[in-house]
C-alpha cells in the first residue's frame, strides 16, 4: 500500500477488534530464543516486524509455523555457528528492534554478531544505555567493520541502575540476566505492559523474576528455560488510535480487545476532553458527541504516565479542541514532524521548540495530501483526514503498516470512507 484515501468528516460508527500488541510480541518472539522447547504465541499480530523476527529467528536455528493468529516457535536447535554468520542483512535492516536479539542471543550462546544499518553505533536512536548495562553482566563489546561482536564467557548478575527507564535497554538486561549466574537487580527498570508481557512470558517459561511491572526487577538467573504458551493482550497504542479518530470525527465505536488496563493516562486525558469511555466485556466503548474540549497540557512520560506513542495521534484531536493546549516531548526529540502538514490541513500550531508546541482549537481541519514519515506520525495523519472535511491522502504508508496490521480495513469497520492504493 502506496497511499491511503480518506473522505473525511463524517462521524464513526461500529466496531472493531484490535490487534494484538506490536511491542509486546517481539520481545517475547525473541525470548523464545533462551528456550530449549515450543511455545505458542497467540493473537499474534500480522505486521512487517513481525515477519522480520521471524525471519531472523529462522536464520539463527528455530523452526517456526504460522496458524492465524497463533505463532509457534521451536528453539531447540539455535546454533552458535548460524549465530556468528550474523543475521540476514534484510532482516536486520528492516525492522529497528532487532536490536532485543542482542539479549537473547548473549543468554542463549553467549555470543552474537549485530550489524548496524550504515555501520552507525549511536545513531538517532542509541543503545548506549543497552551496552554499559550489559557490559555490567561481565559482556565484552568489539567494534567490527559490520557493527560489533558481543560474547560473554559468562555472564554474571549484578545489581544495574539504567540512568533512564531505556524500554529496550531493560527488555535486553531482562533476556540476559535469566541465564545469568546469580542475581541480578535492574533498578530505575521500565514498567510498559511490554516489559510486564516479558515477564511473564519468561516466568511461564521457568524464569525467576520478582517484582514484574515495578521499576526493580530481582532476576534469579536458571540454568534451562522451557517453551511456554502466551497469548498477547490487544495493542495499546493501536486501540488508542481509534479513540483519537472516534474523538476527533464524533460518533461511537466498540474496540473489542482494547487493553483498558494498560490505556488510564490516554483514557484519561479522552475523558477530559469530553469522551465517554467505558470498560465493557467486550473491550472500550468511546462515544463522543460534541467538539472536543482542550487540555491545558498534555506531556508525555515513561509509563504510567501519558505515552510518547500516543503524542501524536492526539494532535488532530486538539488541533479540533475548544481552547488551547501545549504538548511537551519528554521522550524523544523531533516528535513533531507532523506539525507541518496539520498546519497545511488549517491547524494552528506553534512550535516553541524541539520538545514544545502550542496549539489553539479550530473549528474544522481541510482534507490535503500529506507525507506519512514514521510509524504514530503516519497513524495520526490518518487520524488528522478521518476529521478533515474533503479529500486527504497519506502518502509514505509503509511506515503506517510496520504497527498497523490494516488501518484502512479497521476504520472502515467504523464507517470511515478510507482506501489504501
Ligand atoms: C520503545 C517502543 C517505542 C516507544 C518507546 C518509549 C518498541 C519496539 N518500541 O522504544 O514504540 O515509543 O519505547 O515508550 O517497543 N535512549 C538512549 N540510549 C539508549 C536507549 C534509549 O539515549 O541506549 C533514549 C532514547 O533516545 C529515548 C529514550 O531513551 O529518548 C527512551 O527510549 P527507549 O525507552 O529505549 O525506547 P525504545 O525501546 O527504542
């Protein structure tokens, strides 16, 4: 899918069930890696990372078989020799949290070649937080012309304070710290519901971990980890997205799967702004009958505060809100690359600085072609056309499918008049 087309302006309704969750799939597919048996993943999503783990599993030894929604990985046989002739290139290049193999692998073999797309070690998004913590499992790192080798002759726990609350840094420490010798305490450790999902996937497989989904993990490294069976719960940020589409157009719609649970702070800032959701059997009911209501600010946080991933798709929303609002970036910079085009589509936006913006309400957004640039941007851009009156097309779609199994196919179940050419 190239592009996506919206006639936009007409309020949701329907439902639709969510996709299980991107985030909390791949790191348990790359825990499978520690495990000498089968496991079973279900609602497993359908998405381009996915199959790249896949892939790269499949390279590294494992046999791995697709039924629908359930994913079966049999890890038996992951060798060190498939290890050391590096992960196929494609693989690696494509999907970004290839990077989580790092932990599993140093936990299974003690050994594992990563190469970096264009060679880059801190690039725009840098593990340096990954490699001092592993570094402090008694792991030895070496540049390479490819990227670096990593070994460890054994790795032993230790007590790691991460300087902030790395999601990926603590789901490295967590794969490698399982096999360690030893104890190892993970202190100022994440707490996203992905890292909890991790956990647990590992416990059912025979790990020893205390204090799963605080910010200090006392892991008890074992000697052997079993396959385990795991279901994955419904995406958080995707369930999300179409509380913002179903906020910014009107309407009421059922997110059958929704991960309440895991969503307080985005419901939260949704009730304030005026929408009625509610927890069901099912999953969320959101209803949203008038214009939405400004927040004063809005700020992102390492969970459980408001999530970065969430940001964005929030924008279209406020940009229709009745008053005014700054957002604030605490998690990563250069999250506004969106600001541009909701400006083109009437939005009245002012960008203080890398981290800060300010918007102020209009009454309607106008339907522009627009440039998807990365995954939530792309996702609320479509957000930003099932608002707008008119015509919007969102170019760059590949970027919306690596987290969105078939947005045009789940909006249309909410009555969006949306198609991807
Ligand atoms: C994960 C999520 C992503 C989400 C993010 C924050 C996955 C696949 N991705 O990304 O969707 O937006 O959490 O909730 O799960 N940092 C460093 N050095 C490091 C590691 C991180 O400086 O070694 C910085 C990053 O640049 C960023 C901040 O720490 O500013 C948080 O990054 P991190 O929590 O590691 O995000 P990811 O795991 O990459």
């Amino acid at each position: 899918m190239e592009s996506i087309y919206i006639h936009g302006g007409i309020a949701l309704q329907g439902q639709v069930r969510v996709q299980g969750s991107k985030n909390a799939v791949l790191p348990v597919m790359a825990a499978t890696l520690l495990t000498e048996g089968t496991s079973t993943i279900g609602n497993c999503p359908r998405l381009k990372d996915v199959y790249h783990m896949q892939t790269l599993l499949e390279s590294l030894g494992c046999v791995t078989a697709r039924d629908k929604e359930m994913l079966k990985v049999h890890a038996a046989n992951v060798s060190t020799l498939r290890a050391r002739d590096g992960m196929p290139e494609d693989a690696v290049r494509g999907m970004r949290s290839s990077i989580i193999l790092l932990g599993a692998l140093l936990g299974r073999l003690g050994e594992v070649r990563v190469e970096y797309p264009g060679g880059c070690v801190i690039g725009e998004r840098p593990i340096d937080i990954h490699i001092e913590a592993l570094k402090k499992l008694n792991v030895h790192f070496e540049e390479k012309s490819y990227g670096f080798y990593a070994y460890s002759e054994e790795l032993r726990g230790t007590e790691v304070s991460l300087p902030v609350p790395s999601v990926g840094a603590t789901e490295n420490l967590i794969l490698a710290a399982v096999r360690a010798k030893g104890t190892t305490v993970i202190r100022g450790a994440a707490r996203e519901p992905e890292i909890t999902a991790l956990c647990e996937f590992l416990s059912l497989c025979g790990a020893d971990i205390a204090g799963t989904g605080s910010a200090t993990l006392i892991i008890q490294g074992v000697e052997r980890l079993m396959g385990a069976d795991y279901a994955i719960a419904g995406d958080r940020i995707v369930a999300g997205t179409y509380l913002c589409a179903c906020m910014a157009a009107g309407g009421e719609v059922l997110l059958k799967e929704a991960p309440v649970l895991q969503m307080r702070e985005t419901l939260a800032a949704a009730i304030r702004m005026g929408a009625v959701c509610q927890e069901t059997e099912e999953g969320l009911y959101v209803q949203m009958e008038e214009r939405p209501k400004a927040l004063k600010r809005l700020a992102t946080a390492p969970y459980p505060g408001f999530p970065t991933d969430m940001q964005s798709p929030f924008l279209p929303v406020l940009s229709l809100a009745e008053g005014e609002c700054d957002v604030e970036e605490n998690i990563f910079e250069n999250r506004f690359h969106i600001v541009p085009y909701l400006q083109d589509m009437g939005a009245d936006i002012t960008q203080t600085d890398a981290r800060h913006i300010h918007l102020r309400g209009i009454e309607e957004l106008t339907g522009r072609r627009v440039l998807a640039k990365e995954l939530r941007g792309g996702a609320a851009l479509t957000v930003a056309g099932v608002a707008a009156k008119g015509v919007t097309v969102v170019d760059g779609c590949k970027f919306i499918e690596r987290g969105y199994e078939n947005i045009c196919r789940d909006l249309r179940e909410l009555g969006v008049r949306i198609y991807g050419v």
